[in-house]
C-alpha cells in the first residue's frame, strides 16, 4: 500500500511535515502554541464542520513550490489544505491579527455582555477569543437581537441570543444520534437554533451538545446557576456503562459532584462522547471510580485556587487611597456557602438566594 506522500508548510517561520489532506489549521495544530489559529466553528470529531465563523484566518504568502504566488484573500485555515513548499503566516502578519480583531467584533455584535449570569463564564471560547483577540470598543450602533424563549427539553437550557451559529450542535445531533431534532432556520440576521416543532432533544447522546457548544447558548439544566466553575475543582472518573465508555470529567466542591461532563483535550474538544445517563443521572461520588484531578490549563481561570499553599495577595487599595474602601455591597454578608441541610447539586432548577446561608442572622 502507498503511503500517503508528505508535504512541507511553513507556518510563521516553523516547517512541518504533514500528510497530504492536511488543513493549514491541523498543521499548525501539530507545531501548536500561539501560533495555531482560534478556531471557534471547526471541530475535528465532527465531519462537515468549519467554515462559519472565520476566526482561524490565515496569510499564505507562498502558495506552493510550484505555484509560489501568494494568496489574494485572508483564507479559512480549518478549510484550506496545505500544499506543499506553502508558506503561511499567523500571528506573524498584521492583516490576520486586524482581522481576527474585526472578527470577534462581528461575533459580539449580537452576543450579550452576560458574562457575570452565564454558566459558560470561566470556559467560554468566545469570553478567551475576546480576550486575546478583541478590542475595546464596538462600531455597532443598533440593538442586539432578541429571540421568543424556546424550551428545548428538561436538560438542556437554550440561550439563543448568546448563539454564534457555528453549527457544531447540528452536526453533532446528527452524527452521534439516531435523529437530529433541531437545526438552523432562516437565513441572514433572522437564523436562529429551533427544534422547529418545539420537541424536546431526548436521545441518549445529545447532551454532548452542551460541551461542543462554544458559548453559553447550550448549559446543563441540572448545572445551571449553582456554582461557578472556577470555584469547583475537576477530576477524572470512570464508571462501567453499558452505553458509552464512561470516562468522563467531574466538577466536584467539597464530596458533592456538581456537574459531569466530557473530557477535553488541549484544543478544547470532546475526547470521548459521553451519554445522557452518565452526564445527568450519576451525580454522587459512589456512581463513579475517580482517577485524580484534570489537568487543566494553569492559564484557565480554573485553575485558580488549585496551587498548593497559594500565596495570599496584599490588599493595597487602603495604602493607595489612604483609606479603607467604601464597598457598596460585600457579597459575603449576603451569601456565603449554602445552608448545611441544602446539597445544591441535587436541587431541582436553579440554586436561589434562599438556599444560601446568611451571616447577619
Ligand atoms: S447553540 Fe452553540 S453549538 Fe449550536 S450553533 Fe449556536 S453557538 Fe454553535
Ligand atoms: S474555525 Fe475556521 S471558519 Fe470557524
């Protein structure tokens, strides 16, 4: 059998080798670190993804050892291939930069400034995008768009106007699940993510559209408003299920397990698909045969409190204003850890102000 002949690409002065077939993206992948672009639409596990959202565009400034003239147009490295003796340049050229800059503009357009309430807050690709990406200001005038509510089942909880339309929930809906129930409807500003008919997403796998969703458009129901993320701590566990391979990510506080998710790996994405039972049903430490803590990004707000005997900041405001500062409100006279009797995990909705404990009383 004849092997797959090998091409050279340049990506922002470093050669690789690759396969032919290869996107500039994956090639890229393989030197990693910031010269890899974003890519907020493409996914590797799902066929047919990419293409939407531009945020992983490239400079090729030498098309090809045979063809070396450059590319006219920024091109979609998640969708263009490498040839070989091509040259590309990422963070290197001052046109992708501006443009991934005009991108993240064009993605928050419409995308609500929620942060502080959504779930996502803390392991949202757009919240990171905007950050290393962004710019401070908007050129957009006009009122974001709004949508009529939609439930789309007891689990999954559906934010249309934090939607980016990247289409990876649709793909993952049809590939993993005997029938895909929801989809993109209309075009232009009016698209939007329906079930249509209103129907529920119920099958075994679907929950897996919450862990590629990008933003805070997808959130786990049984997750959703009790904890921070930052503030849980993830583990590895196992457990024999006869549906999927049963490895997955724990997000624990204290012996409470408060949400089940995929594993991911360093570019963000599912390593195994996991089903519904062992994402929504197997919520107490029992159910599972922990490995070890996650190893998580020391750059992710994650990992914040997970060092051993951090050092503790100095509070300077009062040496800078000469004064102890006026709060406004100390949220820890307002809410502080739940009450003893409440294991925020296992109640039903979101968490409320009444299951907190309250020191003044
Ligand atoms: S709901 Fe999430 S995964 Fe689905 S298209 Fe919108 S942003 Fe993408
Ligand atoms: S990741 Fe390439 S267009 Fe979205």
């Amino acid at each position: 059998m004849s092997e797959t002949p090998k091409l050279k690409v340049t990506i922002d002065n470093i050669t690789v080798e690759v396969p032919a077939g290869t996107s500039i993206l994956n090639a890229a992948r393989q030197i990693g670190g910031d010269v890899t672009p974003p890519a907020m639409c493409y996914y590797s596990k799902l066929e047919g993804s990419g293409g939407k959202c531009r945020t992983c565009l490239v400079e090729v400034s030498k098309g090809s050892e045979k063809d070396p003239r450059p590319m006219p147009k920024l091109v979609a490295s998640c969708r263009t291939n490498v040839m070989d003796g091509m040259e590309v340049k990422s963070i290197t050229s001052e046109k992708v930069l501006d443009a991934r800059k005009g991108v993240v503009e064009f993605l928050l357009l419409n995308h609500p400034l929620d942060c502080p309430v959504c779930d996502q807050a803390g392991e949202c690709d757009l919240q990171d995008l905007s950050y290393e990406h962004g710019d401070a200001g908007t050129r957009y005038e006009f009122n974001r768009r709004t949508f009529d509510k939609e439930d789309i089942g007891d689990k999954i909880q559906l934010h249309m106007t934090r939607c980016i339309l990247c289409y990876r929930c649709v793909f993952t809906a049809e590939q993993l699940t005997q029938r895909r129930e929801h989809g993109i409807l209309d075009r232009g500003d009016k698209s939007e993510i329906s079930t249509l008919l209103g129907k529920s997403l119920d099958n075994e796998f679907i929950g897996n559209v919450i862990d590629v969703c990008p933003v805070g458009a997808l959130t786990d129901k049984t997750f959703r408003f009790k904890n921070r993320v930052w503030f849980t701590k993830p583990v590895d566990a196992h457990r024999d299920c006869p549906t999927c391979k049963g490895k997955v990510r724990l997000w624990m506080r204290g012996d409470e397990v408060y949400r089940v998710t995929a594993r991911k790996d360093e570019w963000n994405e599912v390593e195994d698909w996991i089903c519904n039972t062992c994402r929504f049903d197997k919520k107490e430490v029992k159910d599972w045969v922990i490995e070890g803590p996650s190893k998580i990004s020391r750059h992710s707000v994650i990992s914040q409190n997970h060092y051993v005997n951090p050092a503790k900041t100095q509070n300077v405001l009062p040496e800078v204003i000469g004064k102890d500062p006026k709060l406004l409100m100390d949220i820890h006279t307002i809410s502080d850890v739940n009450r003893p009797e409440i294991e925020l995990s296992r109640i039903d909705g979101p968490a409320h102000s009444d299951d907190f404990e309250k020191k003044d009383k």
